[in-house]
C-alpha cells in the first residue's frame, strides 16, 4: 500500500514540468492497454478519484498532432504508466469498450465500441483509432465505459500554445560574443559559458556599452526550431528576422526601452520581453543638468561680459561725446562775450554812458547764466527762455527793435529740457544780419508749438539779410556741430535745424523730434 501512495505522489509532483520529446509513444495500461503518440508535449497529469472510480488523465502537447490507438502491453513505449499500481484501482481483463470524443468543434458524440487485445500479426503493429490534430487553445476529450455501465477513464487533450522563451542571457564586449561553432553546444548540449544567467522575468537590463546574447528554451514543433524576432520601441515597428535558438543583439541605442518580441515559425503566438538600455553617464538628469546649469552660467557670464564692455563701451563713447559737446560750448562763450563786449564799446564810443551801464548790468545777468550752464548738456526750457528774454532786451538797447514770445500752453517749460544757448546764435544773427538798421521797425518773432511727439521751435526776423550765403557764420557753423553731437548722444530724440530766407524775412526753424516720448 505505502508503495502505491509512493507513485501516485510521485506522478504528481512532476505535474507542470517542460519534458520534450520526439514522436514519444506513452503506454497506459489498466484495464486497457492504451497509448498516445505525441510529436512534442508536457508531462501528464494523473488524476484518481476513488468514490466515483474515475481515472483522469490531463495530457498538455505543444505539437498539433495527436494520436491514440491500442496495442499488446509489451509494445514499444518510450514511458509507460501503469495506472493499475494506483491505490483503489481494480485490475479488470476487458476485452471491449465504449468511447466517445467531445471538443475541438465535434458535433457528433455518440458513444462507439472499441475491441481490445486484438491478435496483431506484427510486433510493432498497432491499432489507431484516434488520429487528428489541435489548434492552439483546442481541448479534446475522450471518455471510455464498460459496455452497458459507466465511465472509469478519460483523456484530456489540449493543446497549449507554443512559445519560445529566453532561458538565458548574458552582457558581452565586441571581442567576447559566442563564436558560431559554441552555439550549437550552447543551446544542445547546455555547456554554458561563464556569464550567462537565467531569465526569471520579462525584464533585461542591459549595459549601453554592451551586446546582448540570448539562449531560448528548445521547445519547438518544427524540424529547423527556428524562431522569429522583432525588436521595437515605441514608435517604430521593424520586420521579423530568422534566428535560431541562440541570438546576438547588437547596436541597442543607450537610454532606450525596447520590445522584443519572439515567436516559432508558423504560430501566431507570441512570447514579449522587455530589454531596458541604461544610459551613458553624460545621458543621466545629474550630468544633463550639470551641463545645463554650467552652459547656463557661461553664457550668462559671457552675456554679462558683453554687456560690461558694451556699457563700459557706450560709457566711453557717451564721455567722449560730452567732452566734445562741452569744447563746442567752450568756444560758444567766449565768442558771445566777444560780440557782447563789442556792443558795450560801441557805446562807450557814442559816449551813451547810460545805456552802456544799462547793457553791462543786463550783460553781467546773462553772462553768469551762459557761464553757469556751460558744464551741463541740458538746462529746462523755462530757464532758457528767461535767458533769451535778458539778452534780447540788451540787444533793443542798441537797435531799438521789438520781439515777442509766444509758447504753446500744451508745452510744460519747466519739464522740457533742452542744450542751453542752443537759440542765441541765431537770434544774434536775425539782429546781426537782418534787423540790426531797421530801427524799431525791426521785429523778432520767436514761437514754440507742439507738434505730434515733440515741439517746434521758430525765429523769425522781418529784415533783409546781408550776407545772403546763410550758416556761414561762426556762432551758426557751431550751432550746428552742437546738435551733431547731441543727436549722436540722444539716439531716438532728434533736433532737426534749418534756416530760410524769403522776401518777408528769415526763418530759422529748431524741430525737437520724439522729444515728449
């Protein structure tokens, strides 16, 4: 009895496990001596239920081919499975049976008669009386009775879909892949090189710098076991390619996740893997940040290089300009006294001793303002106005004339800033030169309007002026160079300056272009 229990326990413990074979030829013998005939399969499953004295035999195959006949019980079996050794079994001498097929799609189930120990001429003959073949996922089941009782053995067939697997799998360099010549024993004979392990999951990782060398299980129903690849990522779909059960992957792109994907010729069923590539160690988010941050703090240091030696360059240019500016002011002055003081000698000479105080007192106002605005670039317009108020009223003391201002109330005097003395050249010029022996029917005219962006400055003199080849004199040609250099400081505000000569007067015009933005 402890002997049965033996290998009833024995049967089951090797349940699930992967045992290929070739045209294996599996013995049963019980009541009836029964065999089935497998190209390639998986270990059975004997089951015994004594209370309703039914044996039930799970048979998994991987080949489509399946066949079943009867025989002498010395007929050449590659195992035999004597189903009579299991405890509750009765040993009956049976000399026909009943069967019945079900599944893969059968519509007819009658029960038919099966003779058993029929008297075979030949050693090896045999009696096939199931001969058929399974699709992937196909069950088949073959009941057998006693004539006229009830059901004590069944067959379960089915048909387990066939995939390759990887079974091992090692890094390599370009100088240590497997040679052809070791594949074979690789994957026959199982004489592994150092290295390889096994697979215990869908996931490899690999190396960047690295090849990958796969070994699948031998399990196939095809002569050549060739087995078809595909390796993807996610966006693109390559063709199968023929390999057999020993494979080299190379060119695998670092910092990529890959689908393998493996399956025999002729099956549709497919075995998927993942094969994770690391990164190299510049492709990390340490070292791409690193990189970043240092591109980041160079360009900004560059950045602000350049913008210091752009300033310190702009600094220098604007200095430059300034000194410029200032020299022009410079000779300005100087030229303004002289002209002022050669009005107070003609009077002194005309022995007018009361006008010549009057001007000289009004003189000395001026000046202190010409001399203290002459280290600035601009002074408010309110300022300059009062100035140009002084030296006209000194100039009437002389040539009796009269003038007159008229400002456009749009315009705040005191925000306007403008360069100081910028008018009085040509105010000097319209007396100089237009008025000067007018006597008090000379007229100056001085307006300032608004105009769009900035303002427009006008100075008008009704006389007729004797040098006719207009802005040749001193104090005009230094006008000029003064607003040169002070439209080369102001970029966007520009002063535009003309003068016109008509038949009713001189006109000289100052426009302060985007002044106001």
């Amino acid at each position: 009895m402890n002997f049965y229990f033996f290998i009833f326990f024995t049967l089951l413990s090797t349940i699930g496990n992967s045992q290929p074979k070739t045209h294996d030829r599996i013995g049963y013998v019980s009541q009836m001596s029964v065999f089935v005939e497998s190209d390639l399969h998986l270990n059975d499953e004997i089951i015994y239920n004594p209370h309703d004295s039914i044996i039930w035999i799970k048979f998994p195959l991987l080949s489509p081919s399946i066949r079943m006949g009867t025989s002498f019980e010395a007929h050449t079996y590659s195992i035999i499975h004597r189903i009579d050794y299991l405890v509750g079994v009765k040993k009956i001498s049976l000399q026909e049976v009943d069967y019945k097929i079900e599944g893969k799609g059968t519509v007819n189930t009658r029960w038919r008669k099966l003779k058993l120990n029929v008297n075979y001429n030949e050693k090896n003959q045999a009696n096939y009386f199931i001969d058929t073949s399974l699709n992937e996922g196909q069950v088949l089941i073959i009941s057998f009775k006693k004539p006229g009782g009830k059901v004590f053995q069944v067959f379960e067939f089915e048909r387990r879909k066939n995939l390759p697997s990887v079974e091992l799998f090692r890094e390599v360099g370009d100088n240590d892949t497997t040679k052809g010549s070791l594949r074979s024993a690789i994957v026959k004979e199982k004489k592994y090189r150092d290295g390889f392990n096994e697979l215990n999951d869908k996931l490899i990782q690999v190396d960047p710098s690295r090849y990958l060398e796969l070994v699948f299980t031998n399990l196939s129903v095809n002569e050549d076991s060739s087995i078809l690849y595909r390796l993807n990522t996610v966006h693109d779909s390559s063709a199968w390619q023929r390999t057999g059960h020993f494979t080299l992957l190379r060119n695998l792109k670092s910092n990529k996740t890959y689908f393998f994907k493996v399956k025999y010729v002729g099956s549709n069923s497919i075995n998927e893997y993942v094969i994770k590539v690391s990164a190299h160690w510049y492709e990390t988010i340490l070292a791409i940040t690193s990189f970043v941050a240092f591109a980041l703090v160079v360009a900004l240091s560059i950045f602000f290089i350049q913008m210091r030696v752009q300033w310190s360059n702009e600094k220098r240019k604007i200095e430059q300009v300034r000194y410029r500016l200032k020299a022009v002011q410079a000779q300005l002055n100087p030229h303004f006294i002289f002209n002022a003081l050669s009005s107070i000698q003609s009077l002194v000479n005309n022995n007018d001793k009361q006008q010549a105080n009057q001007y000289l007192a009004r003189f000395s106002t001026v000046l202190r303002g010409a001399l203290k605005n002459s280290e600035v670039i601009f002074i408010p317009l309110a300022e300059e106005v009062e100035l140009l108020k002084d030296y006209l009223e000194i100039e009437q003391l002389r040539f009796q004339f009269s003038f007159n201002f008229a400002i456009d109330t749009a315009i705040n005097l005191v925000d306007v800033e403008i360069p100081p003395m910028i008018f009085q050249p040509s105010i000097e010029n319209a007396i100089k030169h237009g008025i000067c022996g007018m006597g008090n029917k000379g007229v100056i005219d001085i307006q300032i309007n608004k105009q769009a962006q900035g303002f427009l400055v006008t100075i008008f003199d009704n006389g007729h002026w004797q040098n006719k080849a207009n802005g040749n004199g001193f104090g005009i040609s230094l006008t000029k160079e003064r607003i040169a250099v002070i439209n080369e400081i102001c970029n966007e505000r520009q002063i535009q300056y003309k003068i016109d000569i008509t038949e009713n007067g001189t006109i000289a015009y100052f426009y302060f272009k985007n002044w106001f933005t």
